[in-house]
C-alpha cells in the first residue's frame, strides 16, 4: 500500500495540533471564566472546567450564578467539541502509523543533511534504479530524488535497499535539491526521462555546488552538447552503449562474456577495483615480486597508477610507492584482503 505524501503528512500533523491548542484554549478560558464571573480562586476554577468538560458528573464546585450556569453551558458544548475532535485526529493519527512514519521521515532528513561526499542519483527509471541499486550494494553514501513516492517504495522493497535515503520531488527545484544535502554531495548522476529536465537540473545542482562531479544521461545523443554546457561533467547515452553492446557480443563474444562476469552480480562475483597505497604502508617501497599480492590475496595486478600516469601489466620489478593506485581484478574478500595488507591490519 502506498503511503501518503509528506504534504498530507503536514497537514494532518498541523491539524492534530490545532485541536491540541483548542482544547488548551477552551481550558484557559473556562478557568478565567469562572475567575471572572463566580470569583473562585484558580484552582477551583480549573478543577470546574475540568469536570465541566470530561462531563464526569461529579458535582460543581459551588452554587452557580445564572451567569454562570449559562457560562457552564457553552463551555459543555464548546469543551466536547474540541475534545471529540482532537480524539478523532489522534486516532486516525496513530491508526494510520503516522507518528512513527513522520519520526521516521524526519530522522531520515536530519541523516540526509549529516551526509558528506555522498551520491545523489536523480531519477528512478531503469538507468537510475540500477545506479542507486549497485551504489546502495557497494556500501556507498547515496540519496535518490524521484516525483512520485510509489516509485521509491516499490524500488526500496527489496531488503538491501530498504534503509536508502530518498527525497521525493521534482529534482529541478531547488528546495528538493538542497533537502537532498546536494551542497555538501561528492558526486550527482541526473537520469530524468525528458533532455530539458535534464538540463535544469543540472544547472540547479551546479548552482547549489560548482565543484559536485555531475554525470547525466541523454536521450537524444544531438542534446549531449547542452548538458554538457548546463554542468555535466560526463554525458552517456544508453541507446549508444546498448547498440555498442550488441555489436561487440556480435563481433567479439568472449570479450563481451569475460566482461559479463565482471560487471553482473552472478555466484560468482569479479570485480575490477582500484586500491590507493596509503601514507606509511608496509608495501610502500617493496616491488609487486617482495610484495606478492597474488600470492597473498589472489587478485590480478592489472595496472598501477603513478602520479596520474598508469602502468599497465606491470612487471616484478615494479616499485610500489605511498600515493600508487593499484588497478586489481579478483572477488571482494579478495579485494578486502589486499585492503587490510595495503592499510598493514
């Protein structure tokens, strides 16, 4: 069952505490009443409007002026009115789940803004459901930002993507963007349907954080230029890396399969990852032969990356040093291992 908006959210919120401050009111101004017109001390006179409005029938305070009685009547009427309604708010409140679901959105947005060098993927069509899906896996930081809420839950229902983090809007305003915590993101990957929607936000993003890594998606690879000029750092077209697909299962099929087994979760999971040798490694200064990463972890060196500069199928007598990125292709708990050598844990 889908679940209501933030803005009904709001507004049913808004109305449970209007009945609140009602019944507050009635309280206040049936104790100055009885103040003013019997001339009964405070607490007699709360004690009054209390039984006057839970209509206990426990008996009044003292005998009633005609002013008064006439006074008791309308706060009898206006005292239930208010109670009745402020129940009647708590109860579909509470039957709805809507405490413990605006708790949740509202936890969910003060974890949003403590995000630091997070994704954010805009658009939740099949290229953004994948992006979000593999970030979410791969233990990474990533907000997703669609229009319709039925979309996100349906994507979340999968059990590894039920804690995501989502803001639902249109990701071309800017409060939806800022909700996002888009200023303080590393990266933005915008995959909305429609080039111009594009376009808008990725100017949006940019102006709220010029130095965001942006990459987005074009429909219509004649439309590539102008993302690029609205922000884009990368542009890719999905029908172009399709079609390329295609054509190299049909020209080259063991290429295509060996990269199938890479890139497609399966039983057995490869992954090409890049590992950066840190300050004060036990590695930093040995070469690939005395540091045996083979040997030790089982992955493939396939290149090592020197001041920006990549070395590829390096030889044993390669040097390893503090700032190198290790290009390694092998199973996760292998790529962890080489972690924890690389770190010296």
């Amino acid at each position: 069952m889908i679940k209501p908006s933030e803005e009904i959210y709001e507004k049913r919120l808004k109305k449970l505490r209007l009945a609140v401050l009602l019944i507050a009111i009635v309280f206040i101004s049936g104790t100055l009443g009885y103040v003013v017109i019997e001339g009964w001390n405070i607490l007699e006179s709360f004690f009054m409007t209390l039984i006057t409005i839970s209509t206990v029938g426990y008996g009044i305070v003292r005998e009633l002026s005609p002013a008064g009685t006439i006074f008791t009547m309308i706060l009898i009427v206006a005292g239930i009115s208010v109670v009745l309604n402020a129940l009647s708010n708590l109860a579909a409140f509470i039957v709805e789940g809507e405490i413990l679901e605006v708790y949740r959105r509202r936890k969910m947005m003060k974890d949003i803004s403590k995000l630091k060098d997070h994704h954010v993927v805009v658009g939740l069509g099949k290229v953004g459901r994948y992006v979000a899906s593999e970030l979410a896996r791969a233990g990474e930081p990533v907000v997703v930002i669609d229009e319709s809420e039925e979309t996100i839950q349906n994507f979340m229902e999968e059990e590894e993507l039920a804690r995501l983090l989502w803001v639902c809007g249109d990701a071309t305003d800017e409060n939806v963007l800022a909700r996002a915590n888009v200023a303080n993101a590393r990266t933005a990957v915008v995959t909305l349907p429609e080039d111009a929607d594009n376009v808008f936000a990725l100017l949006t993003i940019k102006s709220l954080n010029p130095s965001i890594t942006t990459i987005a998606t074009v429909n219509n690879p004649r439309n590539a230029s102008k993302l690029l000029r609205a922000g884009a750092d990368r542009v890719i077209s999905p029908s172009e890396i399709v079609g390329g697909r295609i054509a190299a299962m049909l020209t080259r099929p063991g290429l295509v399969s060996f990269l199938d087994v890479i890139n497609r979760p399966g039983k057995r999971q490869l992954r090409m990852e890049i590992v950066v040798v840190p300050e004060g490694s036990l590695l930093a200064g040995k070469t690939l032969a005395e540091a045996a990463i083979p040997q030790k972890t089982g992955l493939i060196v396939i290149a090592i990356q020197k001041k920006g500069e990549e070395h590829f199928n390096p030889t044993k007598e390669t040097l390893i040093e503090e700032g190198d990125a290790l290009f390694v292709l092998g199973e996760p708990e292998q790529i962890e291992k080489l972690r924890s050598l690389v770190g010296g844990t």
